[in-house]
C-alpha cells in the first residue's frame, strides 16, 4: 500500500533527507521517499493501514508540516503553485527594493573611499537596510534555519542564515568601533543583505523552473472534461463529470470531450487518442469499442456508456502512476543522498575550520590574499586577519549548496516520466530509467506483444466427420475457454453461422488444451502431447499434417470425439506491423532478442525467424517463464521482460525491469515496472530512448553539482571567492540543475535508431 503526502516547508535536499528519516521510523512504514522538486513524500506501508496522525507529527517533529489536500488535486496543486510563486516574487522584489539603495550608498565607499554622510550614518544604514532585507522579505528562511537547527537537522537556511547574520554582526562591530567600544573591523553589513537578495532570486527562479519542469503532468491532469451530457428518464441532461455514475449513458458530441471511460452502444466516429496513446491518427470507434476519458471525439456522435468514473478512470490511473515514479528514487540517487545527509553539517565544521585556520595561520594565507589580489579584484589584503578570516568562512557558509545534488535526480525524473506519459510510456518506478539502459537480454512473449494477440482460424482437416461437424463439436466445448485460441474457434464457427450445442463438465488443462461434454459425447481439444496422455491415436498422416501447419507458423489443435481423433483446427495469430522494424532496432541498441512463447517449438521457431530472432524458448507453461527468466539471469544477463502484464505477471516481476503493454484503458498493472499504453513493441524502443535521455540528464546533473562544490568550496576558503558572488554561484547551480532537466522535453522519441 501507498500513501501520497504533501509536505510544506522543504527548501533544500536536505530537508527532503529529514522528512524521508523521519517517516521511515513511523510504525508500520515499510519505505518513505521524498522528492523535492514534486514536494511530495510517497510512503509504502505494510498491508493495512498507517496512522495519518503519527504521519504528520513526524513530519512536524523535524521542522516540517503536512498540508491537506482537498478532492480536486490539481486545482489544489495549481492554487498552491500560484501562491508560491507569487510569494517568492514579492520577496524577491523587495529584498531588491532593499538592497539597491546598499548598493548605491556602497558604491562611492567602494571606489574612492568616500562614505557619504559620515562612517556614523554609512554603517547605521548598512546595518538597517540588510537587517530590513533578513528580516523581511527573509524572515521565512531564519524561520525555516531555526527550525531545522532546534530539531538537529540543520538545512541550507542554516547556511544562508548564518552567513548573512555574521555578515550584519560584522556591521554592529565596525559601527561600535566608530564610538571607541569595539576593536576595529571591516563592515559586511551592506553584503549580508545582499547575499539574502541573491539567494532569494534564485529562490524565485528556481520555484518557476520547477514548475515549468512538471508542465507535462500537469498537462495531463488539466484535461479531463468538466462536463458531461447524459441521457436520463429519457431526457438530455447535463452535469458536472464528478457526478458521473457508472452505466450513465453520455451524449458526445463532434469535437467534445468524452468525458470518463466508456463503451460505445451507438453511433460510429474516429477519436483522437493522443493524449493515452501519443499517436497523431485518430482511431475508429463504433458499438462495443472502448473509450478513454478527456480524449476528443472528431466526427459521429456517439453514445457511451461509463464504466469506470472518479479514480478509476484511465486518466487518474495515469497520473497516480507518474506521481509514483517522481516519488521514487533511482538507484545513482543513494551516493548523492549519503552525501546531502551530511552536507550542511560538514559545511558548517568547514566553514569554522577555516575561520579557526585563518586565525591560526594569518601569515600562510595572507600571503595567499596579497598574491590573489593581483588579479582578483575584490580580495583586500587591508581588511586585517580577523576580518579576511570572517570574510572565507562567511564565503565557505553561502556557496555550498546541497540544493542541485538534491534536485539533480527528481527534476529529471519529473520531465522525463512526464514526456513518457504525453507519448504512453508510463514509468511505474524510477529504477527503470538507470535499469533499463544495463539490460542486454530483451525477452518478449510471442502472443499479444509480438503478435495481435487475437487469433483466426486459418485451417480445418477433418479426419472423420465432415467439416461442420467436426467445428460444432469444437466451437461448443471451447464455448465457456477463455484462451485466444478457443476464442477464435468460436468466433469462426459463428461467422460461419454453425449452431453451438450447451457443453457442460468444461475442464481447462492448463498448457495443454480443455475437455468438455457436447450432446453426451467427450470432447477433447489440444496438443499432441495432451492427446497420448489421453491414450487417443494420432495416425502418421496426422502427425505429417500436424508438422506441416505448424511450419507456416500455425498454432495446430487436435480434436477428439469419444476417444477417437476427429480433426486438426489451425489457428494464425497475425503478425504486428512494427514487430520486425522494432526487433531490428533493439539489435542495433545492443540487446539481444528472445522469444518466449508456449507454442510448440516449430511453430514458435517459424514466428521466429520471420522477426530475425535466433533463441527461442517454447512449449513454456505460463508459471514456467519466470523460471526461464531467471536461468538468463543466472546466466549474467540484465533481462528486461515484455508481456501482456496478466499471465506474463511473474515473469514481469522476476525480470530486472519488467514492461507490461496494455491496451486502451487497461493500464492499472501491477506487475510491470513500465506499462506501455499502445501494444505496439515500438513503444518498447521509445521506453529505452527515453530511459537513456533521461539518466544521461541525471548524470549531467550530479556532475555539475558535486564539480560546482568540489571547484568552489576550495576558492572560498582561500578567502579568493567574494561572498557575493559565491551566494550568486549558488543558486545559478540549482537553477542549472532544473533548466537542464527541462532540455528533456525536446528529446524526439519518434525515431526509431
């Protein structure tokens, strides 16, 4: 079981580290995730259920707060959006209302040495308008730095807080200088306001950006229709879609909405499925067809009736699915969350560290100054060495930013399972994205994803009886099967308008066939193998016949009558369109082709080489292909599996990542680690391209983060960074971090490679 919660108050990684921790020790709480970009924690629980209280003082215990969300998640998420980023624009306006006036008063002290209206009044106004800046348009970040230090897991506030008040205090000190009650010291007071405008800039920037990388889903939750026209006590009616009931029959008229999943009981049209599908052509529809809710009806009005409404529907079942995935964590993601865990505490020691080596050594790195300063214009060997060694440890608190290692991962995985979803390609866990791209072994089950899936017969020998005889005896017994190949017996006899007799004592002989009772005689229809368990004779010329439809790729069933072989019924399963072109493109992606399959092997082998595939695994019950599975691994393969989702489930599970392919408004499975909306194994190569743009975006992420500090940190404590610009450094990294992530959106997964 999962659990979704909104979290309020996060600001960096390693708030999203504190959260995580703490409800991972809730009672009951199997695994917690937090994504910091989404703001969102997603925890799993054991079978059950989990106190939402203890949830939420848990949360609270570490600085943080759980908001309610109300039944319209997106309106909710949209408003609180807005509101935040409104928020962080006035603050940002008026940290700069603020610090402008700093800057110009600075700027004659700065060039020539001049303070206008006396030093007095220069470090009055210097002390008032930053503290002004911290205390106004920043008072959420003190608030926010003493929260998370009371609690004992300080976060980037901390950084920032303490930066910028060291900063101000340095003012306090020079001012009292002025009176003769302080040693004198060079004044920072004008930078700490400053440095609190530049990181609520990137505050601002980055809270855009952010919601601009998330535009996709939210794209999607914006489509559904408002409202629907139903048919009832024989009258139009209309209503709003979250009224809706099932088996309400709907109105949709040319170019609306439909406005839930349905099936159609009249009219015919052509749909535009994109938004499920990412496929441009609209799709025909007439009576019994399935529709999915928020797609667009062309032409013909239709009349649907709703099956499934509220969070049932495809569209709901689609953003649970990709909330999920931003809400789990890729395996590259542990090493930067070790990091981040203890980043702002060793931030913290290093910044003492280095104002305590300062004072220690002031003649090593007064050298190091009087060099720098040739070159770097705003290093000031005159500032004295306690001063210098303020000015480094303040620089070493504001450039270390944990912030882009933590928004390295979810942002792209945010963009990336977004893209996914807008082309049918929904990534249930985030594993799959750096997973996907390690396999090397693709197996794909032969009926239904290499295949259509839904078979025809091609073919009847009759041995015995003449031909209508032998399919009525057949197509009766196969009456209550629900296998493609019993389906499709039946489906011929009624196109061929022969009378079905009522079978009874119907047994499914699992992998092998089924055996019934029609007008007081023993039917028996299935394998060779299933006939001589029976003790039923299968003559040369038949086993001859057998051999020859099953070498044109024909699923061959015997069928017997009282003990006595009757005929043979073949049965073809077309071939998809794409098949081939999509097995040639994983060969070139490096992967190896594997067909899985419980036809026999010469029927399986004639499929086979038709899509250029050398290893085939046939005759394989459905609880056995897990276990194939398993052996490719044993063997040193990273195997990804391709199934239907429902009789390939433990296989699907078994695999290192599993891609289950659905079809229409079928995409609640469980089973698949990626669920494929088309049944097309061209969605399988767009997965795989969408899976290494985004890890590659990971990687660029975490390179840039971890580089920016590795470069940074070192210049600042050798007191050559102004702190200024190591504030402005900062939040560029995290800015980066999520404009690079959104390059993701351009990615075209159309091509094939």
């Amino acid at each position: 079981m999962k659990k979704s919660l909104k979290i309020e108050g996060m600001h960096c990684a390693g708030c999203a580290n504190s959260v995580e921790g703490a409800l991972a020790e809730v009672k009951g709480v199997k695994s917690a995730s937090v994504n910091l970009a989404t703001e969102k924690a997603m925890v799993e629980f054991d079978n059950g259920s989990v106190d939402d209280d203890a949830l939420r003082k848990a949360v609270q215990d570490v600085g943080y707060d759980v908001k309610e969300e109300s039944d319209d998640g997106q309106a909710d998420a949209d408003i609180t959006g807005k509101k935040k980023l409104t928020a962080a624009r006035n603050k940002m306006w008026w940290a700069w209302g603020l610090t402008v006036p700093i800057i110009l008063w600075m700027l004659p002290e700065m060039i020539g040495g001049v303070a206008i209206g006396g030093e007095v009044l220069y470090h009055i106004l210097m002390i008032g308008l930053s503290a002004a800046v911290i205390l106004y348009p920043g008072w959420e970040t003190l608030k926010g730095a003493w929260k998370s230090a009371v609690n004992g897991a300080p976060n980037m506030d901390v950084l920032i807080a303490m930066g910028t008040l060291a900063s101000l205090a340095t003012g306090v000190v020079a001012l009292l200088h002025t009176f003769g009650m302080a040693p004198p010291f060079h004044s920072f007071a004008g930078i700490a306001g400053m440095i609190m405008a530049f990181h609520l800039t990137g505050r601002y920037v980055e809270t855009k950006a952010k919601g601009r990388a998330s535009e996709a889903i939210k794209n999607l939750m914006t489509l559904e229709a408002k409202e629907a026209t139903i048919i009832r006590n024989g009258k139009e009616m209309s209503i709003p879609v979250n009224e809706l009931e099932v088996d309400d029959v709907m109105v949709v008229r040319p170019g609306e909405k439909i406005p839930t999943d349905g099936e159609v009981i009249d009219g015919e049209s052509r749909v535009d499925e994109s938004l499920a599908t990412g496929e441009s052509m609209p799709v025909s529809k007439s009576k019994g067809d399935e529709v999915i809710g928020a797609t667009i009806n062309k032409n013909g009005t239709l009349k649907v009736k709703a099956t499934k409404v509220g969070q049932e529907t495809f569209l709901s079942q689609v953003i649970r699915m990709v909330e999920e995935a931003q809400g789990s964590k890729v395996p590259i993601q542990e090493f930067a969350d070790r990091i981040t865990a203890i980043f702002v505490p060793t931030i913290l020691g290093l910044a003492a560290l280095t104002w305590a080596a300062w004072m220690i050594f002031p003649d090593f790195f007064g050298q190091i100054t009087v060099w720098a300063s040739g070159f770097i214009p705003w290093v000031n060997p005159g500032m004295g060495s306690v001063a210098l060694a303020f000015y480094a440890a303040i620089a070493v608190l504001v450039i270390a930013c944990p912030c882009a290692l933590g928004l390295a991962t979810p942002t792209a995985l945010m963009v990336g399972t977004g893209l996914g979803a807008e082309n049918g390609i929904l990534i249930r866990q985030g594993k799959a994205v750096e997973l996907l791209r390690e396999t090397d072994t693709i197996v794909l089950d032969k009926t239904g994803t290499i295949t259509q899936g839904s078979p025809s017969v091609t073919d009847l020998l009759s041995i015995e009886f003449d031909d209508n005889k032998v399919m009525q005896f057949a197509a009766s017994a196969e009456k209550s099967s629900e296998h493609p190949i019993g389906q499709a017996i039946v489906a011929h006899a009624e196109e061929q308008s022969i009378d079905l007799i009522d079978a009874s004592g119907f047994e499914a002989i699992s992998g092998k066939g089924i055996r019934a009772n029609v007008d007081g005689k023993e039917v028996i229809i299935g394998t060779q193998q299933l006939f001589e368990e029976q003790g039923i004779t299968v003559n040369n010329e038949a086993v001859d016949q057998l051999q020859k439809l099953e070498n044109e790729a024909k699923t061959t069933v015997l069928v017997g009558i009282d003990g006595q072989l009757v005929g043979l019924i073949a049965v073809a399963d077309p071939i998809k369109e794409d098949s081939k072109k999509a097995i040639s493109a994983f060969k070139q992606m490096g992967l190896e082709p594997v067909m899985i399959t419980g036809d026999n092997e010469r029927t399986a082998r004639a499929v086979a080489q038709q899509m250029g595939i050398e290893q085939v695994i046939a005759g394989v019950l459905p609880d056995q292909k897990s276990e194939e599975i398993k052996r490719l691994q044993e063997n040193g393969h990273k195997v990804v599996m391709v199934g239907d989702g429902i009789n390939d489930a433990p296989a699907l599970t078994q695999a290192d990542i599993g891609v289950a392919i659905g079809t229409g408004t079928d995409v609640a499975i469980e089973s698949g680690d990626i669920v494929l909306v088309k049944g097309e194994l061209s969605s399988v190569v767009q997965a795989m391209k969408l899976s290494q743009a985004t890890f590659t975006k990971i990687k660029q992420n975490l390179f840039w983060a971890f580089f920016y500090n590795v470069v940074m940190i070192p210049l600042a404590l050798l007191g050559m960074m102004h702190p200024l610009l190591a504030e402005a450094a900062m939040a560029f990294s995290s800015v980066n971090v999520v404009f690079n992530s959104r390059h993701l959106q351009k990615t075209d997964l159309s091509t094939m490679p």
